[in-house]
C-alpha cells in the first residue's frame, strides 16, 4: 500500500495498527514485534490494548467492526478448534481491509479536491468528460452536461 500521501501520524497509526494485525493473525508475538520496531515490549502491549479497546467501544456503540481475538501470553496460549482461528483470522483480515478502505477514501477525497482546486487555479480542464452518452451521462452529476 502506498503510504506516501499520509502524514507522519498517520503513518504511524497505520503501522501500529498493522503491527497489532499481525500480531492477532500469530505472525508476531509480543518480543517479535518489539524487535522489528526497536521499541520495548511494553509499547507493543500498549498498541495492542489501545487497538482491543477500540474495538470493544466500537462494539458497545454499535459500530460495525469485527471482533478481534486478545492476544494471549505465551504462558497461556492454547490451540483453539481451527473454525475458531479461521474466524479469527477473517475478522482480522476485514479488519485490515477496512482500514485500508479508510486509506483508499482518503486519498480519493485527497486527490479529487487537488484536482478540483487546480482546475479553478488553473482554468484547465483536467477531468475527461464522457465522449459519448453512456452510463455516467445518465448520472445526476454528469446531467448537466447533455444538455
């Protein structure tokens, strides 16, 4: 995923949260994860509360995002029956898409607003307009400019 658009914040959140994917997928563990972005374990933990309790308060709200599994220490992890896992990993999964979804919106609005400011800056025409009447001619946007 291009990340180039994003502020530094940004960026960092989406890290984190991928981060905390990954961890729920069991592609990382706690130390495994502390390694690769030189911080201490301790922060890990904290991005993976921080992002469980999202989802709980989303959950309590009302808002639809999946449930994630918490992440289990060493010490106390046990297999669970695969359909459990598999559900797991397709909530994490959704989870993803859905913040990359979040992402793709962003740089639509980003980049439809950077058109838009630059045809009225500019005076140029960027967006092509249809050639000939087809399914967005009939559209409500694109109205306009049959008649």
């Amino acid at each position: 995923m291009d990340q180039l658009n994003l502020s530094p914040t940004q960026q960092n959140e989406l890290t984190m949260r991928q981060t905390v994917e990954q961890i729920h997928l069991g592609k990382l563990n706690l130390d495994q994860a502390a390694v690769q972005f030189e911080v201490n374990r301790k922060a890990v933990r904290h991005w993976v509360d921080k992002v469980e309790k999202e989802a709980e308060t989303n959950r309590e709200t009302g808002a639809e995002l999946p449930n994630l599994p918490p992440v289990q220490n060493k010490k106390t992890a046990r297999r669970a029956p695969l359909q459990s896992e598999d559900q797991h990993e397709l909530r994490a999964k959704v989870y993803a898409l859905e913040q990359e979804l979040e992402v793709a919106k962003f740089k639509a609005l980003y980049y439809s607003t950077l058109i838009k400011v630059a045809e009225q800056e500019l005076g140029v025409d960027i967006e092509k307009k249809p050639l000939w009447p087809g399914p967005l001619a009939s559209h409500s946007i694109h109205a306009h400019e049959l008649s």
